[in-house]
C-alpha cells in the first residue's frame, strides 16, 4: 500500500465520500448558495444539476449541514418508484404511521398534508430531496405536483430539491411537466473544475492526507486535469493509481508518464482519453491557428501593398520619360483646304518634330 510509502496517515483519494476530506470549490459554493436561497424563498421547486461525477452529492451533503435544526429532511435516493411506494417512503422517514391496512394515493397524501400542518404550526419546515431525479417517471412528477399544492395557512409547507444529471433539464422543458417547471425558484448547472481548482482540489487532498513533501510533479497535475476534464470524481481515480503505480516504479514522484499508464488502466484506451480530455487544448489550437493564418494574410498585403507586380514589361513611371517638346497634335482628317495644301508637308515636318519622345529606362530595384 503506497500510504506507507509516501508517508501519508490516510488515503487520500477514496472514491467514497468522506467529510473530513471535503473541499468546496469556486463552483460547489455558488451551487450551495443557489440551495439555500431556493430552500428559503416562497417557491416549491429547486433544481440542482450536473455531468456525472461533479459532486453533486457533495453540495446535497453540505447543505444538509447547514439546515436550520427546525427542519426535517426526507432523503429519496432511489426514485424509480411507483406514485404509492414514493407517498409510502415519504410517509415512513417522517414518522407517520398509518392505520396498518393497505392505503391508497389518496390516503398517504392525507396524511401528509396533517403532517405539515402540524409543523407549520409547530414553527417545522420539511424539506424533500430526490436525488437521480432524473429516473422519476411522468408519474411521480405529477404526484410532486399534488404534494407541493398542499397549502396550510395559505402558504406552501413542502419544498422540493430535484438533483440530477443533464438530462434531468431537458425532462422539464416538456409540456407535460411545464407546471412543475414553472414553480422551480432556483436552478443551477454545477460544471466541472477548472485549472486552478483542479490543481487546488488534489493539493487539498493530499494535504488532508498528510502530505510532507511534493508528490505531484506540475506536469503530472496538467495532465489529470486533461484527462479528467476537471471532473472530481475521476480526479480521485486517477490520482490513486497514479500513487500505486509510482510506489511500484519506486519512485517518490509522481510524473506525467505515471498518470498516463493510470489512465490506460483505469479509463481505458489512451487514444480515446486524449481525445475526450484535450478537448480543450484542442480548441486553443484551432484559435492558435486562425490567428496564425490573419497574420500572415496581413502580412502579405503590406508586401504586395509596398512593391506591386505587373505583367509582362516591367512599367515605367510617368515621371522618368523626358519629353523634348510637347505640343497638341491636331488629328488630319477629311479633306485639307486648297490655300492649306502647300503647307501641308511643312507642318507634319513640324509634327514629326515636335512629337518625338526619349524614353529613358529605370533601373528596377528587388
């Protein structure tokens, strides 16, 4: 086992949640903030949603934490329930015991609306959190419609926490839970880590861990980043075989090298890594290359721009020919009057003369 190796007092990367290693970045505190303003508005529905991996569980965990004492929290991990076995569930993590025959939808949601009034009398908010809500069917949506309609004193005493994966905001865009929709007070789309917090994540990992000195080269901590695209939870996988292989190589720091060979093991064909993790090295390429391409362009109009190219002869300014005399030619046409005749000769003598042009050739410089 590498802990030993390295000299670290606990596992560092564990892929199953462990408070004491939490670590909240820039985008996991905005998430929070986005809930507990949703559990403390007027409305009935917060949404919380993100790629697989992205700690979604992480943010649900801290805010649990940080709900008032006067809150009872009913926790669905597994939605995919029927309309009475989710009414059953809700009705068993409150405590509220029914009359020990078989009930129905109509019963179970009786006995729920007694329930929160009751709290809200009591001064008690209840809060429903369904994690996975992407795997509720039309169904139960409609039944979170019918809980969340239950008023006491005229006010809503039910909030639902809907978390789930991206394809949890696509259900919602339909029209057959618009309504559902509609009442949502606070959304929000947890992304991945970026750079920085990505390099602080497993930096704050190891340190938990009891890190003493670098084990992460720099170039190995870019290339988890890229290859986990900034995702938490693949992080933490290929940072604890990246750890296992060094300890087998001997070696007391982990390289770029090591996290490749992790990667192939744990993520499978390094072909298809790179090319789902450099996807944005990929992008910064494709802008890099644009530029590259105006640049030149640019440059080779100012050439062109300062030393133009004819065809053929080279061309001669107008400047350089020297012109002995200049004189308006009259065009002869027609027929020339008699008393004219006799000067005729002498005045194309003149016009031969006067027109005649030296052209004195330029020396094109490169």
């Amino acid at each position: 086992m590498y802990i030993n190796y390295f000299g670290l007092r606990k596992k560092p990367f564990s892929i199953t949640p462990d408070p004491r290693f939490l670590y909240m970045g820039e985008v996991h505190r905005e998430a929070l903030a986005h809930l507990l303003y949703g559990t403390s508005s007027s409305g009935c529905f917060i949404l919380l949603t993100g790629d697989l991996g992205t700690g979604k569980t992480t943010v649900c965990r801290c805010l649990l934490a940080q709900l008032p004492e006067n809150t009872d929290v009913v926790l669905i991990d597994n939605p995919r329930l029927t309309s009475v076995e989710l009414l059953q569930s809700i009705c068993s993590k409150l405590g509220i015991e029914g009359d020990g025959e078989e009930m129905s939808s109509p019963s179970y949601l009786e006995l729920i609306r007694e329930y929160l009034c009751d709290a809200r009398q009591e001064g008690r908010h209840v809060v429903l959190l369904i994690d996975e809500a992407q795997n509720l069917s039309l169904e139960l949506f409609e039944q979170l419609r019918l809980l969340t309609d239950i008023e006491c004193a005229d006010k809503k005493s039910l909030k639902v926490i809907l978390v789930g994966q991206p394809e949890l905001r696509q259900i919602l865009s339909q029209d057959d839970v618009s309504e559902i929709s509609q009442r949502i007070s606070s959304r929000y789309h947890l992304l991945p880590l970026d750079r920085e917090n990505c390099f602080s994540y497993i930096h704050h990992r190891l340190s938990m861990g009891g890190e003493q000195e670098e084990i992460f080269s720099k170039a190995a901590l870019s290339r988890v980043f890229e290859l986990s695209s900034g995702i938490p939870r693949l992080v933490n996988v290929l940072c604890d075989r990246a750890l296992q292989i060094t300890c087998q190589d001997e070696k007391y720091l982990v390289s770029a090298r090591h996290v490749d060979r992790a990667a192939t093991e744990v993520l499978g064909d390094s072909s298809e890594i790179n090319r789902g993790g450099g996807r944005r090295q990929l992008w910064l390429r494709l802008l890099l290359a644009v530029l590259l391409f105006l640049l030149g362009a640019g440059a080779l109009s100012y050439y062109l721009s300062r030393n133009p190219v004819s065809s053929g002869e080279p061309s001669v300014p107008v400047a350089a020919m020297d012109v002995e005399t200049v004189k308006g030619v009259e065009q002869l046409s027609g027929q020339v009057p008699d008393g004219d005749r006799q000067q005729q000769p002498q005045q194309e003598a003149v016009e031969r003369k006067t027109t005649r042009i030296r052209i004195v050739p330029l020396t094109v410089e490169e």
